[in-house]
C-alpha cells in the first residue's frame, strides 16, 4: 500500500518515488502549466492506487506563488487507522490537508477518495481547521458551530431543523461538551473550543477524517478525551490523518505515521517508520536542492516575462 | 419644531436606507471587512457617473447595473493589487478604491453641465430633497428614494433570512464552508454584489461617505449589545432605522439652539450613529462599561463584607478579650488589609441587613450565620496559606498578601482538593488552627 516507502531499493519506487524532486510530472506542469494525469508514470498505472483506499494522492505538488511547497506527495492511506502527519514548520502538513480539500490549488496530481474524485466524495470528507483559523467572537453558540457539520446534509437554502440540532447536541455530548451548548463560543477554554471543533467533524458523519493540530494547546483532559474519541472513529472503520506536533505521543496514538518535510520522507506503520534514521531525515534541515530549486523555478518564471 | 408629512417622509427614507444597509453591513463587520464597505462605496462612483453620463437620467436601471458591476469589480481588483502585486490587502484596496473615486469624480465634473448631479451630493447626498421626487405607489404619492430603498431593504432582508445558514457559516468558517460545498469565495462575492447594489441605492439620499456610517455603526453597536447572530442583525436594522430617526430631529432642533439654521440630516444620521454606539458602549449588557462597573463594585462589596467577617472571626478566635465597637471596623480593616472607608461601612451595614452581624451595646457581634460564612472565610485563607507554603520557596511572612486575595475566590472543590493534597493539615504555616469543614462549609 505504502508504495512509495515499500522499499527504496526496488525499481517502481524509485521511478515515483515521493523524495524524487527531479520527477517528471510535478515540474514539468509548473513550467508548461498543463497537469496532465496521464503524463506521470506512476498514476498511469492505476493499480498501483487501489480503490478501495479511503484517501489516495496522486503524485500532489503544490506551490505557493509557483514556489513549490509540497513536493511529489504519493500516498494511499490504510483504512481504518490513525495517521499522524509529522514534520518541521513550514513542512508543508496543512497545506497537504488543505490541498487535499481543495482550499489552495494543485500543481500538478489528483486526489481520490474511495476511488473517486474528491469533488464527487465532498461528504466522506470531514475536515477540522486548526483553532486559529477562525474569530472566536463571531456570535454564534457551540451548538450553532457543531450544528455547521450537518449543513452539507440539510443542503442549500433549508434550514437547520430541530432533527440536526438534536444531532449536534449529541455530538457535543460525545465530546463532554452538552452543559456548554448554548454558550457563545468566546467563552469557552481553548480546549474547550478544540472539543467544539471535534463535535462538529463527529456530527458529519464522514468516513476520512483530517484534522489540523487538534492537539494544540489543549489541557491534559482534553487531550484524553480526543484520543478516546479518535480511537472510537477507528473502531467505527473510520480514517484519520492528523498533523501532530508532540513526538513524545506519536507512538502511543497513532497506527500510521507520515513523515513529511516539503516531501514524503517516510511513511507506514509507526512502529516501523518512526525511527531515530527518519526522524532525523525529516527534522535535520530542508533538503537545500529542493529549496534551491524552489527558489530558482520562483524566479526564473518571474523573470522571463 | 414644525413637523409636516414632508418630515415624515424624510425619516421614513432614512430609515429604510439604515435597515437595507445594516444588514450586509452586519456581515461586513463580523467578518472583519468592514474597509471593503468603505472601498465599494466610493468605488461604484465612476459606474454611477457612467450611467449618469449614458442615460441622463437618475434611477436607471443600467445605472443599478453598472454601478453594482463596478462594484464588485472593486472586491476583485482588489485580491488581484493584493495576489500579483505582492502589496498588504488593506493597501490594496486603498490602491483601488481611491483610483476608482477620483475616476468618478472627474467623470461627474466633466458631466455636471449634462445631469443634475453635483459633487456635494457625493459627500453627504440629498436626503431632503427626496419627498420632491415622489411616484404614485397605490394611490398614495410616495418619495421614489424610499420605493426604491423599500424595495432594496425587502430584497437583503429576503436573501438574509434564506441564505442564513450559509452566510453564517461562510463568515465563521470559510474553509470548513467550503469542503460542505457551500464556497466561500462565491459567498464573499454575492456579499459584495448586496454591499455594491445597497450602496448604489443610497447613494442618491445619503451620498457615498455617510453610507459607510449606515453599514459598519449599527451593525458594530448592535454587536456590543448581543452575541446572537439573528439578534446582531435584527438590532443593527432597528438601532440603524432610529438612528435615522434620531438624525432627522437633530438637524431641525439642535443648531437652532445654538442660533443656527437647521443642517443636514444625512450628516446628522451618521453623528446620532455614532452617540448610538457610544450609548451601547456603556450600557451594553456583557461588554458595556457600566455593567463592567456594576461587577467590579459588586465585587469589591462582597469582598469588603467578607474580610469584615473575617476580622470579627479572628476577633473571636482572640478569645474575645478584643471586641470591636462598630464604629471601629473601619479603622480596624485599615490597619489589618488597607481596606476601610466607605466600602465598609456600606458592607457592615449590607451585613446586618443579612443577618449576619449584630450590633449589642456597641459592639459588633458575628450572629451564627455570620460565623459560618467567616469559617468558610478563614478556612480558605489558612488552606492557601498551607499551599503556598508546600509548593512555592517563600518565607512564611510572605505567604499573606496572596491569602488575602485568595481566600474570596477558592471554591468548595479547590479548598477540599488543598485539605487531601496536605493530608488534612489542622494548622497553617503560622501555627493558626485551620477552621475543619463542616457540613455547610466544606
């Protein structure tokens, strides 16, 4: 499944290999403008991306201002685990959530989920921002926000009925959160509000969940009872892909592990993947040809026009 | 002050323009945007004057277009200044929406001899001309500025309440919006074509400065006053019709009292705006001053009232030798905590009227009551003290002050979590006994 980690040494992954920054697809759509499927080797090959994974990339590059940040991402993930995303800042893990979502554009490369394009799987999707990104004085309730889960299920122009609002209390019940749901959610801890955002990815009922650092600055409580209800979505065949900070916990919460620095280093199971050797691939520096390049490609573009 | 129907009208037209524009402004502030009001507002000039200039006419349809048009124009340029340009998105969208005014303005100067439009009305716009300018609305001669603000109002109010659910979650979230198929980006244009199109219709009565006033002070004075969204929208619309109001019998009475003629009710809208929000600054419920004040002298009286009982219990505790006259507890206070004066009495005075204290022969006595909640006092005091002691490198002489300050906030919980924590200790760090819980103080 893990192709691209399967074994360095073996020929197919090194010809679509995810540490590859020379690899045809990616810089060639950046120059020529034109993402083609069909012009990487690697997703020409269908059945090296089995449809039945719940979340598969497709040899992803994105770039900010043409200035890649994301190499080459190729990755199927397992169903029915929990993925941490782990890396550096500026690794480029929330633009990989986001990129997958389709908030910022692609290069080059597709995304699937359960073998079809993530436009048609919008609502196997659920998605938890980061904390920051949202005003916490917008004057709306706890349940108004986890309310927001189900809109996609009330569809346009409807209103939400008493049957979601209903559905919104329970998922905030799940999270210990039912005595706050009429609060306005400036008054509400940090913890507190990272368990709002839980409830409100609960309550959409999806069968990938991403969710962006639900571990940041929250108390010790809470942080249990994320890992308990992250453990509950995996007992229920659902996935989840993570961005985590704290290397300490990696091995006791997650099953799987990616190791991302501007690229894939590594990724598997965490009890293989996790290892001194790759850590130290990921933390110790950005590969400075990648950077080189990056910078040269951010140029070169502006300066031949 | 002389009021005819044609007053009415002046008001009626006001108003409605206040309400159509408090409800896109509402969504202008909450989303932090309320700049963009600003830059649309003075952008749609040179689509106005283009129409002005095509047509000759005012009230045109191709002018609503346009002008709308040029509006939305303005929120995109301005992510293009802001993406291609590399410049801060406020800089931005001072780039385009000044070239766009100035644009318009010589555009209108160019036409003045044509149409019947000077730039004045741009500043302040023409509210009381509007009952001059009347149409036959169902038999009865109504302003053809309030059929078309009526018209504009009924229109946002509309789209408001069935899009509600997605311009609140477009607001709040943009990004989750999006990945639940409701997308932000088009979300954010259809405000700015509502925002480009209001404008457009109160440019006419309010001109293109003071409409700024009409979509960002209702909706930011509404927001000190509630934190429901449904209720943030319906005050802003109500705060924003009697500002109109309000502004309206300004300008005929206030200069007049200070020997002027009567002034502009535009101008005067957006000042009785303006006193609406400060109004709503201090006597808002949550946010407002006064209630802040009220709390924090509700505060200091509770915590005047227990360290008066405090004093007595630690009187008592004295083995009643000391007994303190009633006038002498706020002599006493000041010498034990610095409190006294006022504050006190008005707290001795609270106490008694509790229960909690009595005056015999003079002397100011705990009644049960009173030593309960003293007990209670004094027990969170010398708990703390324990505390402080076990986990912070301090002399013991130092361990008052924090006490002192403690002792009026520890909870039920916190005071038995400290007692399990010490091994329930029976005296502070300073020998003093520690009151036991009981069955009311625990």
């Amino acid at each position: 499944m893990h192709r691209s980690l399967k074994d360095d040494a073996s020929p197919d992954a090194r010809s679509c290999g995810a540490a590859e920054p020379s690899s045809e697809s990616g810089v060639a759509s950046l120059i020529g403008g034109a993402a083609t499927a069909a012009s990487s080797p690697c997703v020409a090959s269908g059945e090296e991306h089995p449809s039945s994974s719940p979340l598969s990339i497709h040899d992803m590059t994105v770039a900010y201002h043409r200035k890649p940040v994301l190499w080459d991402v190729d990755f199927d993930a397992p169903e029915g685990k929990l993925i941490g995303i782990v890396g550096p800042n500026g690794a480029g893990k929330s633009t990989l959530l986001k990129a997958v979502l389709e908030l910022v554009p692609k290069a080059s490369g597709r995304v699937t989920i359960y073998g079809a394009p993530y436009r048609r799987q919008r609502r196997l999707v659920g998605y938890v921002p980061q904390r920051e990104s949202v005003d916490w004085d917008f004057p709306v309730s706890a349940l108004d926000v986890v309310a927001m889960g189900t809109y996609a299920r009330i569809g346009w122009l409807r209103p939400v009925t008493r049957k979601y609002k209903d559905a919104a209390l329970a998922a905030l019940s799940r999270v210990g959160m039912a005595d706050y749901a009429d609060r306005q959610i400036s008054q509400l801890s940090g913890g507190q509000q990272q368990r709002v955002f839980l409830a409100r990815a609960l309550v959409q009922d999806a069968k990938v969940y991403l969710m962006d650092e639900p571990f940041a600055g929250v108390d010790a409580a809470t942080e249990k009872a994320i890992v308990r209800i992250l453990h509950d979505l995996r007992d229920a065949g659902r996935t989840v892909l993570a961005v985590h900070h704290d290397l300490q916990t990696v091995p006791e919460y997650f099953d799987h592990v990616m190791l991302l620095n501007m690229r894939i280093v590594a990724s598997g199971p965490t009890r293989d993947m996790f290892t001194r050797e790759n850590l130290q691939k990921t933390y110790g520096g950005r590969l400075t040809l990648l950077d080189q390049a990056a910078h040269a490609m951010a140029r070169g573009i502006a300066n031949s026009e | 002050m002389n009021w005819s129907s044609y007053d009415t009208w002046i008001v009626l037209t006001g108003a409605l323009c206040a309400a159509a524009c408090a409800l896109p402004g509402t969504f202008l502030v909450l989303r932090r945007m309320s700049m963009m009001g600003d830059a649309i507002s003075h952008a749609v000039l040179p689509g106005l004057a283009a129409a002005f200039m095509l047509t000759g006419s005012r009230g045109s349809w191709v002018m609503f277009a346009g002008a709308a048009a040029v509006g939305v124009l303005t929120a995109l340029f301005t992510q293009w200044v802001h993406r291609l340009g590399k410049v801060e998105e406020s800089a931005a969208m001072g780039v385009v929406f000044t070239a766009l005014f100035a644009l318009g303005l010589v555009m209108l100067v160019q036409a003045a001899d044509d149409v019947d439009l000077d730039p004045g009305c741009v500043l302040y716009g023409s509210l009381e001309l509007a009952p001059l300018d009347a149409r036959s609305f169902f038999g009865a001669s109504v302003p053809r500025a309030a059929l078309m603000l009526g018209a504009v109002f009924l229109v946002n109010l509309v789209l408001v309440v069935v899009f509600y659910k997605e311009l609140r979650i477009s607001s709040f979230d943009p990004e989750l919006s999006t990945t639940l198929g409701i997308p932000g980006g088009l979300m954010h244009y259809g405000l700015m074509t509502m925002v480009a199109v209001t404008t457009v219709a109160a440019f006419e009565s309010v001109g293109s400065i003071l409409v700024i006033a009409m979509l960002i002070v209702p909706a930011a004075s509404a927001r000190l006053l509630t934190d429901r969204l449904w209720l943030t929208l319906a005050l802003s619309v109500a705060l924003g019709a009697g500002g109109a109001a309000l502004g309206h019998v300004g300008a005929i009475t206030v200069p007049t009292w200070f020997g002027f003629v009567d002034t502009g009710t535009a101008g005067m809208t957006a000042a009785a705006a303006g006193a609406i929000f400060i109004l709503c600054l201090l006597a808002g419920p949550r946010h407002g001053l006064v209630s802040r004040f009220v709390h924090r002298l509700g505060l200091a009286l509770r915590i005047a009232r227990e360290d008066v009982l405090g004093l007595l219990y630690r009187l008592e505790e004295a083995g009643g030798a000391r007994r303190a006259r009633a006038g002498e507890v706020a002599s006493l206070m000041r010498s034990a905590i610095g409190g006294g004066g006022t504050v006190t009495r008005l707290a001795v005075a609270d106490l008694r009227r509790r229960g909690r204290v009595r005056s015999r022969s003079g002397e100011l006595h705990l009644t049960p009551l009173g030593r309960e909640d003293a007990r209670k006092l004094v027990r969170s005091h010398r708990l703390w003290e324990t505390y402080v002691a076990r986990h912070f490198a301090l002399p013991p002489d130092h361990l008052h002050p924090s006490a002192e300050r403690a002792e009026h906030f520890l909870s039920r919980d916190m005071r038995r979590a400290i007692e399990d924590e010490a091994d329930l200790p029976t005296r502070d760090p300073h020998g003093a006994p520690i009151p036991e819980r009981t069955k009311e103080s625990s």
